[in-house]
C-alpha cells in the first residue's frame, strides 16, 4: 500500500507530474498544406486575369472614402515610387493568378512562396509575439489550427483547417486597379484542404479583410488552388503595376 501511494508510482500513472509543453504548429496539423498548389480563376476573371479599368470596384464594399481614394489610381506614379507591388500584399496576394508553394520553415513556421510577385508569407504558430520594425506588404500572421472532432468520447481529432489572422500591414490595393486596403486592415483566413476521390486535391482559401478606413463592411472572398505533383512549373515573376 505504502509503494502505491510513492510518487514514482504516481508519476509512472501519469499523475503528479507537470504537463508536457504543447505540440508544436508542425506536430499538431490534421491536414497536410505542403506541396505546389496552383490557382483556379473560375470566377471574378476579369478582376483577377487582366487589370480592371480605373472606377471599376464592382462587388467591394468600399465606403465613400475608399471609392475617393480608388478613383485616383495612377499606375504611372506607383512605377515611379517602386510600389509594383501594392496589389502582392497579404489581403490580395492569394488572388492573383499564382502558384504557391507551401512547406515548413520550422516547427513553428509554416511558408509560403508565390510565383506572381515572387512573394513569401510567414504563418507563426505557438505563442504570439508583438510584430516589431516597419510593416511590410505580408504583415504579420498569427496561426493556429481549427480542428474538427473525432468520432466518439476522446478520439483524435478527424480533421481540420488553418486559421490565420494578418495585421502590421504596408497599405496596398485589394485589387490593381487602385482598390485600397489601409494599414489598419485586419486580414483573417481559412486554408481547408479536400481530398476527392479521383486523387485530386483542392485547397480552399477564403479571406475575409476588415478595414475600417475604407470598408463600409468586411470584404469576403473564396479562392481555389488544385494540386500539382511538383514545382515543374514553377515560374516566379516580379511585381507588376498592371
């Protein structure tokens, strides 16, 4: 009786004892996001394959303030100032024409590369870090996974998508054509992957961006990528202000 109260015995229950640190963001993923993807423009082709004409911000829900600012686009100034890539920012970035490609950076880190602006976005798992230094055009990305429930008491989880939230943004364009996002623009994301039952695999991705400047309300996309067997057509490109 003595040797089952002991705290050895206990510990070897696993009772008594501190937990263990939490699982990293790598460790704790119910899907797997790595590998190239390529986009999937079935839908807002002409905002999204060519570059609207100034004026044209049909289904953004721009407040007065941000149709001001869009109706004074200047492509010709952006060149001059080096802002070719307003349009790459984190708000819009997923709905170029691109190819990404998603791996790990580190445990903790997961990265992903496009080919349309030649662009690299950080997701941060783990506990969230205040972002430091100047804003960039991919801001700062917080992550963690929403996972979906197993079947029955205890059972792991059975799957799952990647949430992202996005701030310390540089200001950019949610569009080319001049559409603007601030710098207090909030950008939040779910990655969710599909495995049909041809073999293929889909990434969905829908973005919801809040900017108080110039949205009368968040602006709500959804974007899809297929996925492809290697980066053999991978093919980056710069930042282009048309």
């Amino acid at each position: 009786m003595a040797a089952l109260g002991s705290p050895g015995y206990l510990a070897a229950q696993g009772r008594g004892g501190p937990p263990g640190p939490p699982p990293t963001g790598k460790a704790a993923a119910p899907i797997d996001l790595t590998g190239y993807w390529v986009s999937l423009v079935t839908e807002d082709w002409r905002y999204r394959m060519v570059t609207p004409p100034k004026g044209d911000y049909a289904a953004v829900p721009l407040n007065p303030e941000g149709r001001r600012t869009a109706d004074m686009w200047d492509p010709a100034k952006d060149e001059a100032a080096g802002l070719q890539c307003k349009a790459y920012g984190a708000a819009a970035l997923m709905r170029m024409p691109t190819r990404v490609h998603i791996t790990w950076a580190d445990d903790n880190t997961l990265k992903v590369d496009t080919d349309a602006g030649t662009q690299t976005r950080l997701f941060h798992f783990g506990p969230a870090q205040p972002p430091s230094g100047e804003a960039g055009w991919q801001g700062y990305s917080v992550a963690n996974w929403d996972l979906a429930g197993g079947r029955g008491r205890g059972a792991p989880p059975s799957g799952g998508s990647l949430h992202v939230v996005t701030n310390h943004l540089r200001p950019g364009y949610l569009r080319k054509n001049g559409v603007p996002y601030s710098a207090n623009a909030n950008v939040t994301e779910y990655y969710t992957r599909t495995n049909e039952t041809d073999g293929m695999s889909y990434l969905i991705i829908t973005t919801i961006v809040e900017d108080p400047q110039y949205l009368a309300q968040p602006f709500v996309t959804s974007t899809h990528f297929k996925k492809e067997p290697d980066g053999a057509k991978w093919s980056p490109s710069a930042c282009l202000v048309k």
